[in-house]
C-alpha cells in the first residue's frame, strides 16, 4: 500500500557563499492546508531540522497552491476528539509555532490565500509577512465553542488590543487590505508580485552579515519580554559579541572598498 504523501515538504536552496534557503511548504491542498495533528507534528520535526542546519540563512513559510496558506485545524479531526485529545493537539499547535520562533534565522510568512486560525497563530510566529490581496484572516474558534489559544497572544503585539479582541471575540474574517492597514501584514501584495516581494527580503537577509543575523533575531525575541532597561543592556552585550568576530570589520572594509569604486 503507497504511502499518503508528506504533509510538509522542506526544498533547499543552495545560494553559494551567501548560505542556505529553506522553502517549507504546508501541502494539505483538498483541505486548504489545514493542519491536523500529522501534519503539525511535521512542521515541528521540520523547523527542529531547520535549527541544526549552520548553513542555513532564511526560511520562507508557504502553503501548496493558490487558494490558501493555513486554513486553521483540521476540523474532521477537531470534532471527533475529547478533552484530552484537545490537550494534545492545542500543544502540538504551540509546538509547531515555538519551533518557528525558536529558528535561528527569519522566518517570512509566504501567505498566498486564507490564512486562519492556527494558520494565522503561526503565520504571527514568523519574523515578517507578506500576503497577496485576496487573502482571508481571521480567528473562528468561538464559532465552533473553542477559544482562541496558544500563540494567540501574539497578535496583541503585532496588531494592537481592540482588532484582536474584534478578531477573537467575532470569529469574523477580515480582507487583506485590513490586515495590512493594522499592522498583521508588513507587505501588501498582488498575486503575480508574491514571489518578487520574498525574494527582495530573503535576498537584503542574505547580503546581511550571518552571525549578526542570528544575534539579531535572538536578541529581537528577548525584546518581547525585557523591560526597555534591560533590553538596552542586552543590546550592548550583543554588540560586544558581533564585535567578537572579524564579521563587523570585514563588512565595512567590503563596503567602505565599494564606495570609493
């Protein structure tokens, strides 16, 4: 018997001396890539990969086809479980965003359709987003007696109190332009330009210097939780260990021999 093909493909591309990208796609299509208990226990073990990989210098989120990124939970499976089924999936939900977060380098959410649920908590996980203008977000867990939980708590950050209670609150779905305008989307796209608008961010991440990358997103996530004291603090202390490799100087000898051309 043929085995049901994966539910999370990882493609590397390799990009010479600037390093790696990796494009890890949700491919659930004929659900609208939602994410069942398989299929996030897939992206947990694919991010988990991701971490190991030195080489590596940017990921590209992205679900299969042109209709939807993440379309929420699998709602078959949703409706069959119990309580302490729920424990285990609403975990898995967390775990597959904390191994998004916790990747070493950016992460850009490649959102090509709807985007819902626990696609948008994991869409919240990544570093930048960029959507195409007929994209669809929202939070209908209330709709089906559910709260919204786990990486959830994110939007508060990224798109203010008032839109997140709206979201959570209603279960409505709002357009592309609204989740540009309050802040969910960093950029704001046509179909056609999606692809362009990655590239243009993964290729400024790839001219950026490796070492400083990854101090700068772990220093980014440390923000999150510090004081604006300690968070300065922190940042010298980061500075003083970029400074610790010959990457600084080498950057500005490269760009300083440039200008003079």
């Amino acid at each position: 018997m043929a085995s049901s093909p994966p539910l999370v493909v990882i493609r590397i591309e390799e990009r010479g001396e600037a390093g790696r990208v990796a494009y890890v796609t949700v491919n659930n299509p004929d659900e609208r890539n939602a994410l069942g208990r398989k299929g996030k226990e897939e992206l947990i073990a694919a991010f988990q990969t991701l971490a190991r990989d030195d080489a590596l210098r940017v990921a590209v989120l992205t679900g299969t086809g042109d209709r939807s990124f993440i379309a929420g939970a699998d709602l078959k499976e949703m409706a069959a479980v119990d309580w302490q089924d729920a424990e285990d999936i609403s975990t898995k939900t967390h775990l597959a965003c904390d191994a998004i977060r916790r990747l070493p380098v950016p992460v850009i959410a490649r959102i090509n359709g709807y985007c819902l649920g626990a696609g948008m908590e994991i869409a919240a996980s990544c570093d930048m987003r960029v959507g195409i203008d007929t994209a669809k977000f929202g939070m209908p867990e209330v709709k089906f007696g559910i709260p919204s939980g786990m990486e959830a708590c994110l939007l508060p950050g990224l798109i203010g109190w008032g839109k997140t209670r709206e979201l959570v609150f209603t279960g409505e779905m709002i357009d592309a332009q609204e989740a540009w305008r309050c802040g969910f989307l960093d950029r704001l796209v046509t179909p056609g330009e999606l692809d362009a608008a990655v590239e243009k961010w993964a290729a400024a991440i790839l001219g950026s210097g490796p070492h400083a990358i990854r101090i700068q997103k772990r220093l980014v996530q440390d923000w999150e939780r510090m004081t604006i004291a300690d968070a300065v603090k922190q940042g010298i202390a980061a500075v003083v260990e970029a400074r610790k490799t010959d990457e600084p100087g080498r950057l500005m000898r490269a760009f300083l021999a440039r200008k003079k051309k």
